[in-house]
C-alpha cells in the first residue's frame, strides 16, 4: 500500500505510468528467464476517507485491473468506485 498525500491524480498517474514501464522486464534467477510486471489499482480522493475505506476501494480497483490482465494500473476517483 502507498499513501501519497497532498498530489494531484495527475501527479499520481505519471507516477504508476512509470512504475509500470519500468518495471517491465526480463530478469534470470536461478538459470531461468522470468519476466516481471507490476498491476497496480489506485484511487484518488479529495476528500478526507479513512485508511480502511481508501484501501477498500483501491482493491476493488485492483481487482479490475487484474481482470483485464498483467501489467496495468487503474487510478480512480473514490467516489466513482463506489
């Protein structure tokens, strides 16, 4: 879980773009080629939310994110989960 406080969900978007990108890759452990990938779902809210309600709502998002596959981020607004 990242709380990022204070950023604007642009901000925020450029920011998973980027974790998402770079961490993309192939890597070998013990002699075998594996290929990471990251998904991420977030939620962007201006109001104030509790920890149990914002981490509630970015796993609903999470768990469409993996639902349309490996290596994607979803950033929504709190009340557009819900």
């Amino acid at each position: 879980m990242i709380c990022m406080l204070d950023i604007s969900k642009e901000e925020a978007d450029s920011i998973f773009a980027r974790l998402v990108s770079n961490m993309n890759h192939e890597i070998e452990f013990d002699g075998k080629r594996h290929t990471l990938s990251i998904s991420l779902g977030a939620v962007h809210s201006s109001e104030r939310k509790t920890t149990k309600e914002l981490f509630e709502c970015a796993d609903q998002v999470l768990y469409h994110v993996k639902q349309k596959g490996k290596n994607q981020y979803l950033l929504e607004e709190y009340n557009d989960v819900l």
